[in-house]
C-alpha cells in the first residue's frame, strides 16, 4: 500500500560544484515505509549526511525527488517546506544544539511556539516531553547545568514535541560515551514502538546500527547495500 | 558578555544622538519662538497704506475708529512718515521722520518700553521736539536738551528740542526720529492727513484674517507676513538644515546597531540554522533580525528622548552674548520641550533602525541551515 510508504525517493541526484564536480548523491532510488527504524551507514565521504540533508528539507537536490507522505517536496516554497519541518519533521544532532539563553523546557517549547500554538498549551506539552526522555525534574536547568547524555536527551524531547512522523538523527550519540548512547538508543527505540514514528539515523556506530530494522550502506552516493535485520532488539 | 556590552554602546550611541537632536530641537523651537516673538512685536501686524492712486490717508479719524472695531485688534495708530535732514553743530543726517499720536503708536509698537532717556509723553507736551533713535543721537552726538535743525526741500524747516532717547534693538535706530503727528503734519504741510496706518492685532496669527477684512473694508491693508516674507523662510530654513544634519547623526549611530547584528548573526548562526531545522520560515528569521535592530533603535530613542528632555528642563534656557543687533536683540533662547518633536524623533529613530536592520536580517535568513548546523 502505498500510503505506508512515507518516504518515496525517485532518481535523487546531488552535485557540489566547487571548482570540481561532486556527485554526493548518485541517482538514489528508496522507499521507506511508515514505522520503521533504519540506519544509514558509510564510510565518510559516502553521502549519508548529505542523503539525510536532503530527507530533512535542510537542502535541496540537484535533480530527482522526494516524495514526503505522497508531497512532492522539491516542489514547496520556502514557507511550505519550512512548515513541513516543523509538523512532520524532527531532528537530534550530534551536538544537541540547544539555544543556551533558555532553559530546557522553554527549548522544547521552540516547536510549538514556531508552529503558533498558545504559550500555556506549550508548556503543558513540553512537560510531557521531559517526562517522556526522563528530565521533568531538570525542566528549568539550562544548558551548561546539565551533563551531554542530559542535553542530548533535551535535544530528543524538542525533536519529538510536535509529534513528527518522521524523526532524523545525524549521529544522534556520536558525542557520547557508550553507556550513555546506549540510553539514548533504547530512549529512541522505546519512543518508537510507542508512537509508531518512523526513525532515520546516520550513523558510525556498527554495533547501534545492527540494532535497528534495516541497514542502507552508501558508498559513493549509491545504494551498495539494503538488508533487512531479521531479529532486532 | 562582551556582545552584550557592544549592544548595550551601540544603544547608547543612538540615545547620545537622539540625546543631541532632541536638545537641539528644543534649542531650535525655543529660538523660533523667541526671535519670532521679538520680532514680529517690533512690527506692525497689520499696515494700512493710501489708495493706489493717492499719496495720502485722508479722514483718517474715521478709519482709525472703523478699524477700532475689528474683533481682535488692540491697537491702531495712524502715522505720518517722510524723508528729513537733521543738522546739529558739523553734523548732518538724513533721517526718517515719523509723525506719531504717542499713546496710540504705544499701543501698537510698545515704544516706550525701548526708550532710554528721556519720554515720549514729552513729544506732545514740548512743542517742536523730537526722540532720537540712539544709534543717530550717536552720530548727531547730541543729547537731551539739545536742539536739531530739521529741514527738506519742500518742507517747512524746523528746530526740534531732543526729549528722548530710543532703542529698539533693530537698524532703524540709525535713521529713525519720532515727532508729535501735528508736528510732522506742520512739518511736511499736509495737514489732516497720514500716509499709513498700524494695526496691533492679539494673536500676530491671525494678522492675515483681520488684514484681509480691513482690505475689504476699502482700506489697502497687508500683514506682517506679506511686508516681512523673509522672516518665515529664514527661520524654517535655519531649523531644516539643522534636522538634516541630526537625523544623519542618527543614522550613523544606527550603524553601530547594524554591526552589533552581525555579530549576532555570526555567532549565533548555529542557532538560527537550528530554528530553520525547527521550522523558522526564512522569512521569519529576517523578522526577528529586523524587529530586533526596530527594538534597540527604540531603546536607544526612548533614553535619548528623556535624557534630552532632562538636559533641557534643567538647563531652561541659553543665555549669550549677541554683539549687536542681530537676531532682532534674542540674547536668551528658552529650552522648549514639545510633545510631537518627542513622538517624532522616536518614530523617525525606530524607522530608521528597522531599515537598518534589513541587511544583517537578509544575512541571517539566507544562511545555509546545513553548514550552519554544521559548521564549527
């Protein structure tokens, strides 16, 4: 069915042109289905990031296109998209990014007051969040009061405040030593299977990546790879 | 912190202009209204002159009484005026003799509040007497007491007794000489007759209104403003150039805000590329910008204003030294405070900060959200 599918990716070409011509992305074809949580891996240099850039609405593609929930994105004015991004899009960096003039609840609150919902109505669903990721008691620490798994899980709650359907991680533990990465990966798991949000993570982590659903292996800007993992945990 | 000090100067910078402007304005408004004041009050407000085609007021009796009963006016005087020569000793001046009923010609020009010596009550009890402007007495070099020999070509010669002394604060202290209107009348031998006729009206704005109800009472009667058209021009030309110049003043603070935001802009480009991730149209992005450099410029205008009222109220006024008889004698301009210069030095500041603030605000919306994010 193809409303399964919430992301529908068709000849996706990218090209830097700086002095010499790179093809980040060579004519990548991908679905991914509603629900799913997936990895993308590579050595650097493979075009994930930029592959991810692209899923995000952060960048536009050369040619090809992307199809999210059955809209043609590389057709949507700025405004369009950058709607788009707030209701059906989240993302965790690497870094966790987080505005350090204020405290956590009010940098989960960002998306809601982007999208225009009233401040109380925000706030009631910010705590919700910190709840969710394990940090209502944190709620008006900012970020320099609070340690990097804190920060990130901070991060995590803004990412899913406005209930995307579609939640991209760029390296999302990359910064963290294992034990916190782990939490954080099980965090993401859990918020998962509970919401039935789809999951896209870039990541150098093999060990993380032999946890999630499928595996997607760019190398050069292609597809090398797309396996299925038959048992995840 | 140090960003916060740069942008709390860089306010400071636009309240020390607006500062400046406002007390400037004050400065200037209280000048305009004082040289306006000195000015137009040693002038006819309204002047009533012959017929076109005669030489001469005649039955002026009967128009000084019509023009008496003008709502408005306070004070009329018929006037007979013509050319004299005055000699005293070796001295020899020509002089513009002014022929005046005392009482009325105080009630439109306040004249005896520029006399020095002497009284111009003596002009009508001393027949053949005469008050001097001082700057002639000077050149004459006589003094009360002395005695003039008037004379002109067709005109009765006459020895006038000097009974007073006259400063106006104007050049006419140079040529002018007043006489009883009886005995500039002898004098000129034209009995029964004025060649103008001065107004003094309550408000000197509503000189035209009165002027034009004169005119059409038979009588040719112009306003200060139609016989002194230069007064107006040079004051509202003194005060643009001054406007100009302050609110380039401001501009140039308002750089200071310009480059405050883009620093902002730099170093929190990591931020703002997150707030496009988060969903920040581009467009709301140079919003913020805009409104924040509006916002600054706002507190900078606000603290200029009332620093700038501050600084007048306690001054009050600018006294100086005018060094002769420029300006119409103004030697203490008062700080006058007014509610719209406020209201519009605030606006124009706000304005001019708002368009400031588009070119760092563009900056920041066209930043790449990827190596903004990104980028160390």
């Amino acid at each position: 069915m193809s409303d399964e599918k919430i992301i529908q990716i068709r000849n996706l070409t990218k090209i830097y042109e700086n002095g010499v011509e790179i093809r980040a992305i060579d004519n990548v074809d991908m679905d991914i289905e509603t629900g799913e949580f997936l990895a993308i891996v590579g050595p650097s240099g493979s075009g994930k990031s930029t592959l991810l850039h692209q899923i995000a609405l952060l960048d536009t593609p050369t040619s090809g296109t992307i199809l999210l929930k059955g809209e043609d994105t590389t057709k949507m004015s700025d405004k369009q998209r950058s709607r788009m991004r707030n209701e059906e899009l989240g993302f965790i960096f690497q870094y966790h990014h987080l505005l350090p003039d204020f405290n956590a609840l009010e940098n989960v609150m960002i998306p809601l007051l982007i999208k225009g919902i009233r401040r109380s109505e925000a706030k009631k669903v910010a705590l919700q969040l910190l709840e969710e990721v394990g940090l209502i008691d944190r709620a008006d620490h900012r970020t320099n009061q609070l340690s990097g798994g804190q920060n990130q899980r901070v991060a995590i709650a803004r990412a899913l405040v406005n209930r995307p359907s579609i939640v991209i991680g760029d390296e999302p533990t990359g910064n963290l030593d294992t034990k916190n990465s782990d939490s954080i990966y099980e965090l993401l798991r859990h918020l998962n299977r509970e919401h039935k949000q789809t999951f896209i993570l870039v990541t150098h982590d093999l060990s993380m990546a032999a946890k999630t659903d499928r595996i997607i292996t760019l190398v050069d800007g292609k597809i090398a790879e797309d396996s299925r993992n038959v048992s995840p945990t | 912190m140090s960003r916060r000090r740069q942008t709390i100067f860089s306010v400071l910078a636009i309240g020390l202009a607006v500062m400046i402007l406002m007390t400037s304005q004050a400065i200037m408004v209280g000048f305009t209204q004082e040289f306006y004041a000195k000015t137009v009050d040693k002038m006819p407000h309204v002047t009533i002159e012959p017929k076109p085609d005669e030489d001469y007021i005649h039955l002026y009796r009967n128009v000084v009484e019509n023009i008496k009963g003008i709502d408005g006016v306070v004070g009329v005087s018929p006037v007979l005026a013509g050319q004299a020569t005055f000699d005293y000793k070796d001295f020899s001046k020509n002089v513009i003799m002014q022929g005046i009923l005392v009482n009325d010609h105080d009630s439109v020009l306040h004249i005896n509040e520029g006399i020095t010596e002497g009284s111009f009550r003596d002009l009508e009890v001393t027949h053949n007497s005469v008050v001097l402007g001082d700057k002639l007495s000077d050149k004459l070099d006589v003094k009360i007491g002395d005695y003039v020999d008037a004379s002109f070509p067709e005109a009765n010669p006459a020895t006038l007794k000097v009974v007073g002394i006259y400063n106006s604060g104007t050049p006419q202290d140079e040529t002018l000489a007043f006489t009883s209107l009886s005995m500039a009348q002898d004098f000129f031998d034209e009995p029964n007759v004025v060649n103008s006729i001065m107004v003094r009206v309550d408000n000197p704005d509503n000189a035209g209104v009165i002027s034009h109800k004169i005119d059409s009472m038979g009588y040719p009667a112009s306003s200060w403003r139609e016989t002194n058209p230069e007064i107006m021009q040079t004051i509202t030309l003194e005060s643009m150039s001054n406007d100009i110049i302050l609110g380039l003043v401001i501009v140039i603070a308002s750089f200071g805000i310009v480059s405050t935001l883009f620093m902002v802009v730099m170093e929190k480009s990591k931020e703002i590329g997150m707030l496009m991730a988060m969903g920040a149209s581009r467009r709301s992005i140079q919003k913020i910008f805009i409104l924040e450099s509006g916002i600054l410029g706002l507190i900078g205008a606000v603290v200029g204003v009332v620093a700038g009222i501050i600084i007048s109220l306690s001054w009050g006024s600018y006294t100086f030294d005018t060094g002769g008889e420029a300006y119409a004698g103004v030697s203490t301009i008062p700080f006058i405070v007014r509610a719209q210069d406020a209201i519009l030095i605030i606006i124009f500041t706000f304005l001019v900060n708002l368009i400031a603030g588009i070119y760092p605000a563009r900056r920041a919306s066209k930043l790449d959200p990827v190596e903004a994010i990104s980028g160390e």
